[in-house]
C-alpha cells in the first residue's frame, strides 16, 4: 500500500503543481496583456500628442507666413505710394525748370534782337520816332 499512497501522492503533487503553473502562466499572462495594453494607450497618447504639436507648428507657420506675406503687400503698397509721389514730385519739378530754361532761351533771344536792333521794345518804338526826327532835320539842313 505504501506503493499507492506514494503514488497518490506524487500524482496529488503532480496536479497541485500543474494547478500552480496554470495558475502562475495565467496571471503572467493577464501582466502581458495589461502591459500590452498599457503600452498600446501610451503609445496612441504619443501619437496623438505628435500630431497636436505638428498641428500647431502647421499652424503657426501658415499664421507666421500670412504675416509675412501681409507685411509684404504692406510694404510694396509703401513702396508705390512713395514712387508716385516721387513721380508726381520729379514731374513738377521738371515741368518747373523746362519752364525756367524756356524763359531764359526766350530773354536770350530778346536781348540778341534788341542787341541787333530787331527787337520789339517800348524804347526802340522811341528810337524810331528819334532816327525819323533826325532824318527830317538832316533834310530841312541840307535845304
């Protein structure tokens, strides 16, 4: 009997051992699971914190490139304005000297005709009356 009482034994052993490492895989495999998914949720929180940070970059990018290109457009409108008031500025003062160099040209030519004696004055109108006079009075002498 000894013999069956061992070999119960050895068998009773045998189960609780089996029971023990059923029961040892089983928790090891609720960890695995719980750390599977513990580091699922952590790498989806990852991603999705990536994603708002590149979203925001995105975002202050096309905010930082509007700004520019609006500061830009500021800019080239300054730019135009300046121009065509320096336009219209230059054309005055163009306008202003062509006048002043035509009024020069044109006393030039005044006192070049007074000078020649073809010039149309008030005291040449005098001088006329004079040249006559003494024409009359050569005559009447001659006479």
């Amino acid at each position: 009997m000894a013999s069956h009482d061992q070999s119960y034994r050895v068998a009773e052993t045998k189960g609780r051992a089996e029971e023990k490492t059923e029961q040892t895989m089983g928790t090891m495999r609720e960890k695995a699971e719980a750390a599977k998914d513990k580091t699922s949720e952590r790498s989806q929180q990852a991603k999705d914190k990536a994603s708002e940070t590149t979203q925001g970059a995105k975002e202050k990018t096309s905010s930082t490139a509007q700004s520019a290109k609006e500061k830009a457009a500021e800019a080239a409108q300054a730019a135009r304005e300046k121009a065509q008031a320096g336009k219209e500025k230059t054309g005055g003062v163009l306008q202003k000297t062509g006048e002043q160099v035509k009024q020069m040209a044109q006393g030039a030519a005044d006192a070049v005709k007074h000078t020649l004696g073809m010039g149309k004055d008030n005291n040449n109108e005098h001088v006329e009356d004079d040249k006559q006079q003494q024409q009359q009075q050569e005559g009447y002498n001659k006479d």
